[in-house]
C-alpha cells in the first residue's frame, strides 16, 4: 500500500513540478514576506518617534492643541503597526515580542485612577484597581515595590503582567492610549474617552492627581514603545534572526506566512476581537476601546493580510514594496485558486471598510455593539463572515502546496513549544 | 514537537491520494453527532419545565435537572461547528472561561435594572451571551452572592429566562443538525465542504481542538504556574463540574476517536489505550473543583491527567492525522 500511495504522491508532485515551471522560488517569496516585515515595523518606528515628539509637547506644555496633536500621532502610529500583526502567528519571535506592545484587554486601574463604576480587585487580578500613578510604592507578589520613580524598567520588569496576569498591561500602545484618552464612559452613546489636558498640568491646576507622575508614566511607556520597535525592525534587516529563522527552513517560512493569514483571520480577530464585543454587547470590548479607533484597527488588521498574501506594501511615504509573492506561487499551480483567494480578501476589507466609513461617518463601533442594533451587527459579522470565509480559502492553499501536516498552532504554543506536549 | 511534525511531514506522502471518506462521514454523523444533540434537546427539555415548576436555587430536583442537561452539552460541546456555531449558539450555551468577569456583571445588571428581557424569549436571546447559558444559571443556582441581589420573584424569572433560553437554543441546534447533516455526508459543490478531505478535516479539527481545550483550558487554567496555580479558574467550580466536564469531554472525544480511526486498527488501539488511561486517571482523582492544585500532591495528579490527555494528542496528530491525510487546519483556540 505504501509503495503505491508513494507512487501516486511521486507522480503528482512531478506533475506539480512541471505545473510551477513560471512559479517564483520560495526563496523569493520570503525575500518580499520579510522586506515587507522591515518597511512595516520600520514605519512603525518613524510613526512612534512622531507621537514621542508630541507626547513630549504635550508634557512640555499642556493645552488641548498638544493633546490633540499627541492623540492624532497615535492614531497614525497605529497605521502601520496594525498592518504588521499578520506576522505574529508564525514567527516566534514577532509572537514571543508583541505582547510588550500590544496587549489587551487590560485592567487600566492598574495604571492609573479610574470610574467607580470600574469595579475593585476581582476574582482573576488583586491589581485590578492598583494605581501606580497615585502609589509610589506597594505590594507584590509579597515585596514592596518603590515605584518612586517610574522608569521603562519599571514598567516593563516589574509591572507589565503583574502577578502573572495578562490583563496587567503596563506597556505599549493600549497604555499610552489610556494615558491620552482615558476611560469610555460614553457607554453606547458616541464619544471617545475625555481625559483633560490638565491631567498633565504640573503643580496648581493639576486635575486627576500626581500629575507629575502621569507624565513620567507616558513619557516612560512611549520611550519603551520606540526601544521595542527599534529591535524588531533590526531582526527583519539584513542578517536579523528574523529573516534568517525564515531561510533556515523555506517550506516551513511559507508555512508560517500562512499560518499567520490564517491565526490572525480566524482565531483572533473574528473570534476574539469581533465576535466576541458583539455578543457580549459590551462597549469596552472593542481593541481601541479609549481611542475609539477600532474600526481602523480591524481594518489595518486586514490590509495586512491582503498585502502579504499579494507581496505588495506602500509605506507611510509612499514608497512601494513589492516582489515574488505567494499569490504568484498559487497562480502557477491552481489560477482559480488563487482568484478565489483574492476576491475573498478582497470581500473582507469592502466589508472592513464599510465598517470603517460608517464608523468615521459617526456610528462609532461601540455604538455597532449595542444589544439589539440590527444594523451595527450586521456591519461587524460582515468583516467577521468575511474573515473566516477567506481562513478556508487559506486552508485550501495549504493543502495545495502540501504543506498540510505542518501544525498550526496558536500563540500560546509558539511562545512555548513544550507547552503542547511535555 | 514543531521539528517532530516536520520531520513526519517530509516522510509521509500526505493527501495524495484520495481514501473513501463516506462510511466514516456517515458513522461520524449519524451515530456520533445527531444522537447527542437529540440527547441534549430532551434534556434542556426536562430542565425548562422542571424550572416552571420549581425556581428555589436549593431544590434538588432543578439542581439535578441542571446538572444533566449540563452533561448532554459537555458531551456535545466539542461539535463546535455548523449549526452550533450559526447565531453564536456554543457561546451562549457555555461562555468560559470569563476572565473579565462579565457573567456577574451582567447578570447584577439584569438583577438591577430588572431587566424585562426575561420576560420574552426572544427578547432574552438578544443579550450579552454572558448573561445565558449553564455558567449563568450557574451563578443563578450556587453562588451566594446572587441570591442577595434583587427579588425573589425577579430572581425566579431570570432563572426560568435562562433555562427557556438554553432549551430554545438546544431545540434550534438540533433541528439544525437534521437539516445541516447531509453536507457532511455527501460533500461537494452544493455543502461548504467541497470534498470528503474537507468534511473529513472539519470532524478531525473537532477531536483535535477538543483535547486542546480540555488539557490547555479546563486543566491548563486552575493549574496556573507551579509558583501562582489558579483553583479559582477552575470550569464551572461553584457546582463542582469541573473534573467531571474533563472525564465527560474525555469520553465523547474518545467514541469520535474510535470511529476516525476505524479503517486503522494499530492506531485506533493506540488511541483506545491512551484515552482509557486519560479516563481512568481522571475517574480515581477526588478533586471534583481541582481545589487542590495548590497542594504538591493535587498538582501532581492533575498535571498527571493533563499530560495523558497531551499524550492523545500526539497520536492524533502525529498518527492519525497523516494516516488520513488531513491536517487540523486553523482552530478557534489560535490567537491568544
């Protein structure tokens, strides 16, 4: 039987083999895949030095024009680092690095003060509601902490998922979002968070408390932010441990471009970031919850995706990048394959775009997730219809490069391999 | 494990060749799938009219309708797909784990507001689904700190609104899945899955993710780290559930495993094997809420369970997957 079954499978490759005569080298492929990877954690980067200049503006001088400006940096900066997430399924090293920068939910009581209608410690984190802004020194895990001075280290060793706790997220976007915005309390009426300038106002006039120190906490989080991003973008240079994790297997590199499509598309983002608020009809539940900006996060999310699978991204100045892609690799072997996958990407960002022109027309998306908005719902289970639809098509191209016995696995098992079988 | 399923994928000359999918799709669906949503139908039956009759959270009658309706979805719970997941219906019958906490919220929020949702049925099934389902009556039924809150008689309808809702919802499953089955038995251009490889991924991702869920999830969460283990995390712990969810999930992935692995009997016995000793461990531990896993001893034991479960796991991918030439594909546990 064996002999048989090698036989068909020797005559089907060959047959394969001739098909793919004008395919690109999957050497090529990877080529684009990580020179897309650098120019989007580099753009990230620029992005991020942009919202540190205005942080420091606004800290420097408290008004609402320097808070809008900082504000306005962040919601660019999330532009090009939204469309980088397609590389964290896949590649360890992008998935073992980002929760430092984009971690969420979070607690935010940990951060700083917070409603009444926030709740206190819960069941699953005693630091729900610890405050480090108002506390310059507490407990954890039984130590005092001197938090005196909050400093990067401080934020990134001793607080960033305190106590082992996910939802402790002292870092990153998320928590630079919070500092600028604070809490939604507009429930599913329309309004982003309305923190006042004056949080950051030192001395008299100060409002919320600790002013000082708030400003500390943001200029700390957003100098991490930039530390972080410088890494990754040298791994996805010449020569970085990203590219070379890639070349080291070339079937597996293809493999984890797709894996990436596939855990971002599927698992986390029509599952856990947008199907979920829905159901829960919870208004908080939404990626950029302070900011308001959710739309353009599950947008960016997507482009991503499509841009990687065609091998084709413009940078924040314009520049093109683009070369051998994998659509290229499943045209040579099975064009209606290919067409199939590229009018579903195609479906899911009309579907991610309408959500985001309703939501900048002024239906935000927390409004989409109220109980009983017929119209709100149907926007978000087209972007999440849309995505799982576009997962099978993915699955079908695993199947047709023959890659299917490579295991995909979810974040959890890349981070640690021996998690799933020790 | 990563450099193990590679080195297995150069080695086996995978999906190439094409086997008969039919009497397994077949067997699959009509002797392991139909029968347990007809099962859990019946069962959410007995507990939306005891619940009618009797509302006290003590009763003993309501607890034990409870805890068999409770089981009926256990077993099937892991048939994550098609007509259970069409209107966000698994969700809404089970929503762990919660780790913000939105059950109580929610539920403190229909208690205050006296929310009349629970007046209508269909008003009911458009709230938060973590406001519905067995971990909600859950709380409605053993934990104290909801039978302070409110009424007594708003309490009772919010009790009756939950269990009409489950039933409703398992009635819908089960009329779904009549309707929905000949897609997974004759696969082609008129079902979603295109061919028997398709439909036959779909009922090997079910096995795959299931054992995932019940060793990484219903385990892997009370078990925490060895310095921070987490009992509070525990899977329905208030009615002391947990373990028995395990052995439950156990035993229904195990029948499905059987009839996978029917055309290769060295793997099916691999297989029966290893689940038996998964069954068995959790059978003879005393632990029904992994209380103990903050003690050396109950950890022990449980990371025991948990890793005969990851030993299932490796037959089946490692096996039973590349016998079948199929893949699990992409799951809902990926993403973080």
């Amino acid at each position: 039987m064996t002999k048989l079954f090698t036989a068909i499978s020797a005559l089907t490759l060959s047959i394969a083999g001739a098909a793919v005569a004008d395919a690109p080298s999957k050497a090529d492929i990877l080529s684009t895949y990580a020179n897309i990877a650098e120019a989007k954690f580099d753009d990230s980067l620029i992005a991020a030095k942009k919202l540190q200049a205005a942080v420091n503006a606004l800290i420097a001088d408290p008004s609402d024009a320097t808070l809008n400006a900082a504000r306005a940096a962040w919601v660019a900066a999330r532009v090009p680092y939204q469309q980088t997430e397609v590389y964290r399924f896949g590649n360890a090293i992008v998935d073992d690095w980002e929760g430092k920068l984009n971690a969420w939910p979070l607690d935010e009581g940990l951060i700083d003060y917070v409603d009444a209608s926030y709740g206190g410690p819960s069941d699953e984190n005693e630091f729900a509601v610890l405050n480090v802004i108002a506390n310059p020194s507490f407990e954890l895990s039984g130590q005092t902490i001197d938090a005196s001075d909050i400093t990067p280290t401080l934020l990134s060793d001793t607080l960033h998922e305190a106590d082992g706790i996910e939802a402790n997220v002292a870092t990153g976007y998320h928590a630079i979002e919070f500092l600028l915005w604070g809490q939604d309390l507009n429930g599913h009426e329309a309004g982003a968070g309305n923190r006042p300038y004056t949080d950051y106002v030192d001395g008299d006039g100060c409002t919320g408390g600790n002013c000082d120190r708030r400003a500390q906490y943001l200029s700390a989080a957003t100098d991490l932010l930039i530390s972080d991003l410088e890494w990754m973008t040298a791994q996805w240079a010449e020569g970085g441990d990203a590219r070379a994790a890639l070349a080291a297997d070339e079937t597996a590199g293809v493999s984890a471009i797709l894996t990436g499509m596939g855990s971002l598309s599927y698992g986390e983002q029509a599952g856990e970031r947008m199907r979920l608020g829905l159901m829960l009809n919870d208004p908080e539940e939404e990626h950029d919850c302070f900011a308001d900006n959710t739309h353009n996060s599950h947008y960016y999310d997507g482009l991503g995706i499509q841009n990687v699978y065609l091998g084709s991204y413009t940078r924040i100045d314009g520049t093109p990048v683009s070369g051998a892609s994998l659509s290229d690799l499943v045209v040579a072997t099975d064009p209606s394959l290919d067409a199939e996958m590229k009018a579903k990407l195609a479906s899911t960002m009309k579907a991610l775009g309408n959500i985001k022109s309703t939501a900048e027309a002024g239906f935000a998306y927390d409004q989409m997730l109220e109980r009983g908005n017929e119209g709100g719902e149907a926007l978000i289970m087209g972007g999440v219809n849309g995505l799982i639809d576009q997962t099978k098509t993915i699955e079908r191209i695993v199947t047709l490069l023959e890659l299917d016995q490579i295991e995909f696995e979810g974040s959890d098992s890349l981070d640690n391999p021996d998690a799933v079988f020790h | 494990m990563r450099s193990l399923t590679l080195f297995t994928a150069l080695l086996i000359p995978f999906g190439a060749y094409a086997q008969d999918r039919a009497p397994i799709l077949m067997d699959v669906t009509e002797t392991h799938i139909l029968p347990r949503f007809a099962q859990l139908a019946d069962a959410t039956d007995t507990l939306a009219t005891t619940v009618q009759a009797d509302c006290e959270p003590q009763s003993d009658t309501l607890r034990a309708a409870y805890s068999a309706a409770f089981d009926s979805w256990i077993s099937a719970s892991h048939l994550r797909f098609g007509p259970t997941e069409t209107d966000d219906r698994a969700f809404a019958m089970a929503f762990w784990p919660d780790t913000k906490g939105f059950t109580p919220k929610t539920l403190s929020r229909h208690i205050k507001d006296e929310d009349t949702a629970v007046e209508s049925p269909a008003a009911y099934a458009e709230t938060s689904i973590a406001g519905r389902g067995f971990l909600a009556l859950e709380r409605m039924l053993y934990d104290p700190a909801m039978a302070e809150q409110g009424n007594v008689a708003y309490r009772c309808a919010l009790i009756r609104a939950i269990a009409t809702d489950i039933d409703r919802n398992a009635d819908a499953m089960n009329a779904d899945w009549q309707s929905f089955a000949p897609n997974l038995t004759q696969p082609g251009d008129d079902s979603p899955y295109r061919s028997g490889d398709e439909a036959m991924q779909e009922l090997y991702r079910a096995l795959t993710t299931g054992l995932e869920f019940t060793a990484d999830t219903r385990l892997g969460r009370p078990l925490g780290t060895f310095e921070r283990p987490r009992p509070n995390r525990a899977e329905a712990r208030r009615s002391k559930r947990s373990l028995r969810h395990v052995e439950l999930s156990l035993i229904a992935l195990s029948d499905m495993a059987a009839r996978l692995s029917f055309d290769h009997p060295e793997i099916a016995a691999d297989l029966d094997t290893a689940f038996a000793q998964a069954i068995d461990r959790a059978q003879s531990l005393d632990d029904p809420a992994f209380a103990k896993v903050d003690t050396p001893l109950g950890r022990i034991r449980v990371e025991a369970l948990q890793q005969s479960i990851h030993k299932i796991r490796e037959i089946a991918s490692i096996e039973l997957g590349p016998t079948l030439g199929i893949s699990a594909g992409f799951n809902s546990l990926d993403g973080d």
